[in-house]
C-alpha cells in the first residue's frame, strides 16, 4: 500500500500485506455489493477492448462502473470530499436512503472516469485472439457509424466490406458489446432520430428518412418500441421541456 491507492478486496477471503507498514497510516473503506448477475471480473484484453474505443467505452458502461483491483488516484481529494459525505449521512441519515447510494454511485463514476483518463493499452491488448476480436468490433462499429442512414445497413453488408462471414462478426460483436449488429443499429439509428426531432424542424417523414428507416410505419414502431412513444409526441415532449426551461 502507499498514499493515495485504492485497492479492491473480495469479500470471504483472507487478506494479507506483502511487508509489515513501517509507518501509521490511516484509510477509508467502504462494503458494497453489485447488483445481482452485474459483477464481472475482467481480464486485461477484455479492459482494453472495452476502453480503447469511445463506442464500446459508451455502451459497455453506460449503466456500469469499472472498478480495478488495485488503482493510483492522481487526485484523492474529491474521493475524500465524497467520504466524508458518506460518513455524514452515516451519522445523520436524510430522509431516504438513495441519497448514501447517490453519493457512493458518484464516487464509482469517478473513479471509472481516473480510471479511462489514465488507461494505456496493456501487452495483452497487442497479440492473440483477443486483439482480432476487438479489431472487428471496432471495425463493424465504424461501418455502423459510417452508413448508418443507409437503410441497406445490415450484418451481411457489414460482412461483406470486411469481408468477413456474416454468423462470425455477428458472434463476436455479440461477445463483445451484449447486443446483436442489428440491435446496435437500431438503436444508433433511434438515438439519431431523438436528436434530429428536438434539433430540426424537419418533418417525421424526412427524419425517418434521414435515419435510414425505409418506412415511416417501420420508424414509428421501432421508435415507439425503443423511447416508449411516437416520433410526433417524443418531438411534443421536448417542445413543451424547453418552452418550461425558457
């Protein structure tokens, strides 16, 4: 241990220094639990798969947090602040508990964020399979990107640029991000729709048309099956939000 290290402990395990400390020390700690069937521990080519790209980053971690064993803090201090917050509420408890959890969950987001703002590719990252997998996530994502208002996207166009077999990118983008090709399409498409509506004045049709939807029936049911409603309320929705916030 030394100044500023934050170190992860599994729980039902005995745990021992490597040398006795030859200094007094003192140190905050906290126990906590990941949500049921949302703990995973990581290897270092499944790291770098997730912080070398921005995408993956964003999807893989969208309602996560990734916490290393062992990490050095070039910043402790906003992590002391949130301590003595905890502590706080410990001793004088709000009325509702989710404000401990806000605390702490904001804690974890930063610490994620250390954590991406000092990554470097480890060894691992450079050789084996596990390289080839994340190049082809990396690529098919780029394709996604790069044709998304295409309304011919889809995984054996993908296959075919990379030249590649449709079932075998299908299956390691699936590996890798948790959701078919044609899923992340959708779902690129449907977040580029939310934003033409609130930002444009163009109409449902052409928006729909923009996104690569081939049918306005198609958009309007997959938009309503992603936001929860139509195309024309989502647009409502956001009108009213920002005549309120004027």
């Amino acid at each position: 241990m030394r100044p500023s290290r934050v170190v992860l402990l599994a729980t039902g395990r005995h745990h021992r220094g490597a040398e006795r400390i030859a200094s007094s020390a003192s140190y905050y700690w906290i126990h906590f639990t990941a949500a049921e069937g949302g703990f995973a521990v990581l290897d270092g080519v499944e790291t770098d798969t997730i912080l070398s790209s921005p995408d993956v980053r964003g999807y893989k971690l969208r309602s996560s947090a990734l916490v290393p064993q062992s990490f050095d803090l070039r910043d402790e201090e906003p992590f002391a602040q949130a301590f003595h917050e905890l502590l706080f509420e410990q001793e004088s408890p709000s009325y509702t508990p989710l404000k401990y959890q806000a605390i702490f969950r904001q804690m974890l987001i930063r610490l994620t964020e250390c954590v991406i703002a000092s990554y470097g590719p480890s060894d691992g990252s450079r050789t084996g399979g596990g390289s080839q997998i994340a190049s082809i996530v990396y690529a098919t994502i780029a394709e996604v990107v790069e044709n998304l208002t295409d309304p011919e996207l889809s995984v054996k166009s993908i296959a075919a640029k990379l030249r590649l077999n449709p079932d075998y990118i299908g299956r390691r983008f699936r590996e890798v991000m948790g959701i078919p090709i044609g899923g992340y399409i959708l779902k690129k498409r449907i977040l580029l729709a939310r934003c033409r509506l609130e930002e444009s004045n163009d109409s449902v049709k052409e928006i729909a048309r923009q996104c690569g939807f081939g049918t306005m029936r198609h958009f309007i049911r997959q938009f309503k099956s992603e936001a929860g409603m139509t195309p024309t309320e989502a647009r409502l929705h956001f009108q009213a939000r920002h005549i309120n916030n004027q």
